[in-house]
C-alpha cells in the first residue's frame, strides 16, 4: 500500500528513515520538511518550519497526509505531534507532555523512580553548595547534568572536582542540575517502537558519544555506531523490555501521559546489571543510520502500527544478518565551534564503495556544489558480513571524500572487528 508521508527533520537520521522507506518498494509518496542536500535528491522538500505546531498539522491536513514521521526532539518538545494528533492525523512521534521523558531529566528520574527502573542514583541541585554535597557523596568521577535538552553538551563527566563545579555553576544559571553516581560499563542504545501501552524492540546499537579516538574530547552527538552488538549477553533485550521499557511505558500511561512513538533506551551495562542512562523520545542519531539498514520487516507500517495503537498485533521484527557501522564525517571545530560554507567533494566515488551509503545530515546545494552547512555533516553508512569488512568499505570511502579541515574517528567498531 503507498503511503502519503510527511517526515519531519534535517539530519542522518531522517535520510536513514527516508532510506528504509524507500527500501520497501511500495512507492510511498514523502514529503520532508526541511530535509537536506541528499534528502532533496530522493524525495519532495518543502521550507515548513517542523517546530511549528500549527504550520505543520495544517500542511498534514491539507495535503491528505496519512502518516506523520517526527525525526528529531525539538517538535516533540514543541507540540507538534499533539497538535497532528488533535487533526486524527497518524502521528508517530509522542505528545509534549511525555515527551519530558527526553526534555527533562527530572522527569525521567521520577517516573523511573515510580516505575522501578534501575538507574543511576542521583541528586537533584538548585544551588552551588548541594552541588558540592551531591559531588562529595558520589565522589569521582564525577558526573553533572542540565536539566532540559542541550544538544549533548549539558553532560559532563569528569575527574576533575573543579571542572564538575565549574560546569555545575555555568548551567545552574538556567535551573537546578543533576548530580548523578557515575555507571561504568559499555554504553548501548536501544530502541523500541510503543504505542501508548505496549512495545516492540529493534536491535541494540552502540554510540561514540566522544569526538576523539580513544573516548577523548568533549562530548557530541554522536561521531558513529555499529549494529548488532555480539558481546551483549543472550536475552538481553527481553530484560529491558521487561526491566526498563514496559515498565516506563505503563507508569506513564497510568498518569495520563501515553508515549508512543520511539523509546529510546541509553542503558550501561555494569557488573551489577543494566542501568538506564537517559531516554530519548526519538530515534538515536547515528544509531539509527546502522539500526534500520538491517531491518527487513517495512518500516512504514511498524510506525503506523505505532501512530494507531495497534503494535500488539504486529510480529517481532526481522533483521538481516548483515553487520552495519557508521562514520560521522564533523566539520573542523565541531563539536564546540564548526565551521561552515566549505565545499564537500568526492560522494559520488564514496557511494560507488560496494555496501556503502552515504546519508546527509547538515549538507546544502549551491549550484553545482556541495557545502557543509553544520557540525555532523555526513554519515558514511557501510554493510557487510563482518565488521573488518563493514569497516574496511567505511574508511575507503571516507578516503574519497573531500571537506577542508573535517574530521572523523578511525576507531568506530574497531573493538568488534577481528
Ligand atoms: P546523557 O545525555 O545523559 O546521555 O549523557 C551523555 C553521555 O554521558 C552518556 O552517553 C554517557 O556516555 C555519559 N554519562 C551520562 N551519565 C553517566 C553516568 N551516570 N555514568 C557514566 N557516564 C555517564
Ligand atoms: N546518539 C545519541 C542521540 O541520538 O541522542
């Protein structure tokens, strides 16, 4: 069945969910606001603001839009999927209200609290002096967090007593911070479709939240990911969806505040067991851009299961065998201060690698050139049976492409790849 579509968002991410789309042969007709470069090149799109709640439930109704795909957080944050909702428009993406689950680490921490989810012990701190309490109670290393969305830099974490404080005072001008005990273990994302009352697990990925190789650097968006994880322990993730995700999504929609749409699950895997991190009320970027290349049930109609409460009759999803990793190409400076307007040569001659995909996130046309126009702005995406050989494919096509002073880790999967 064709679908009218409208995806909302500009990144990696969005052209990977473009991709899956687009994987399943079915013609769907999308719609993208705003989009990119790359994304311009495969489908329609259009200047709509996609924070604009009213804007974009009116282009939805207008043009007899059947499904709504919201990318990133800050629509969520703002309305739009309440405002797509109130249209008895299919909407994936969860309201504002659980979408706190992203936007307010407090709000996280108490309704895993009320819902027995094992996560980090923390301290909530409104002034200097309890962050000092709080800092002095966990001791080193020490982790301090804002509270609302700051893009991925509001986290740090530190040996440092007097960088923590020093963070710590920057962001309290805006509110309280979280002090949290530091988790040690290996970090992995997963994913899970829910619609309101029951959920569905993709396949675990794992992140590189750090700039440089090695894990140094300040903390980014992501710089690349690799999908499945084959150290994770069998039935992993049957217990988070028993331990963390079923029961965050009934506790939620026991105080009237359903979420549907994508569950994200940071976890930490610690000698003591898993541990939440932080959730996302979205898809990951870039783990995305490894978790639905392996997908093989259609994509389209998991999300519109989603939008329209019906997951429950939808069978455990299928992945392919294959193995994905991705490499996030930065611009100089990023994540602190990225340079822009620089031209990008060499896709065509990367795209020709065999298995490799390379999707856009900050790309715009000028002419007959490619400019970088942000901090992420390539994510060379490459399949294989193994992972020397995804990142083989990986690295020879970065080789080929061409962006003055950018920069990328040569570390990514690395620890899988024999
Ligand atoms: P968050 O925005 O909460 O996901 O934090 C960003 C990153 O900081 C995470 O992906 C972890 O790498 C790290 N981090 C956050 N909280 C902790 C913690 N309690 N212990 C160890 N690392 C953490
Ligand atoms: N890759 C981390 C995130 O999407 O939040």
């Amino acid at each position: 069945m064709v679908v009218r579509i409208l995806l909302l968002g500009s990144g990696a991410r969005e052209h990977a969910i473009l991709s899956a789309l687009a994987a399943e042969g079915a013609g769907h007709e999308v719609t993208v606001a705003p989009g990119n470069a790359g994304i311009a090149a495969e489908a329609t799109t259009i200047s709509l603001d996609p924070e604009n709640p009213k804007l974009v439930a009116d282009f939805a109704a207008d043009n007899a839009i059947e499904l709504v795909i919201i990318g990133p957080e800050a629509p969520l944050v703002a309305g739009v999927a309440d405002a797509v909702r109130a249209r008895r428009i299919p909407v994936f993406g969860p309201g504002k209200a659980a979408a706190q689950l992203e936007s307010s680490k407090a709000f996280a921490k108490r309704v895993m609290d009320a819902a027995g989810v094992p996560t980090g012990r923390a301290e909530r701190a409104a002034t200097i002096e309890e962050v000092v309490v709080a800092l002095d109670e966990f001791g080193a290393p020490y982790v301090v967090k804002a509270d609302g969305l700051a893009a991925g830099k509001g986290v740090l974490v530190t040996d440092d007593r007097d960088a923590a404080l020093e963070h710590a005072e920057h962001y309290l001008q805006l509110g309280p911070v979280l002090v949290e005990e530091f988790l040690d273990g290996q970090e992995v994302s997963l994913f899970l479709f829910a619609d309101g009352e029951t959920v569905l697990p993709l396949t675990p990925a794992q992140d590189y939240k750090l700039v440089g190789d090695g894990d140094v650097g300040p903390n980014t968006g992501g710089m690349g990911a690799y999908s499945p994880l084959p150290w994770l322990p069998a039935g992993f993730v049957d217990e988070v969806v028993d331990t963390v995700a079923l029961p965050v999504i009934r506790q939620l929609a026991s105080e009237g505040t359903p979420f549907s749409g994508l569950l994200y699950c940071g976890l930490i895997v610690t000698p003591s067991g898993i541990r939440v991190i932080e959730f996302n009320a979205r898809f990951g970027d870039p783990e995305t851009q490894v978790v639905l290349p392996r997908l093989v049930t259609p994509l389209s109609g998991v999300l519109f299961a989603a939008a329209t409460g019906t997951l429950g009759e939808v069978p455990p999803l299928e992945f392919s065998n294959d193995v994905c990793v991705t490499v996030v190409v930065a611009s100089e400076g990023y994540p602190s201060d990225p340079q822009t307007g620089r031209p990008i040569t060499g896709l065509d001659a990367a795209a020709a690698v065999p298995g490799v995909a390379i999707l856009h996130a900050a790309t715009a046309r000028d002419g007959d050139r490619l400019l970088a126009t942000g901090g992420r702005v390539l994510s060379v995406v490459a399949r294989a049976d193994d992972f020397a050989e995804a990142r083989a494919r990986a690295y020879r096509a970065l080789h080929e492409i061409g962006l003055e002073g950018s920069h990328f880790r040569t570390d990514i999967a690395l620890r899988v790849a024999k």
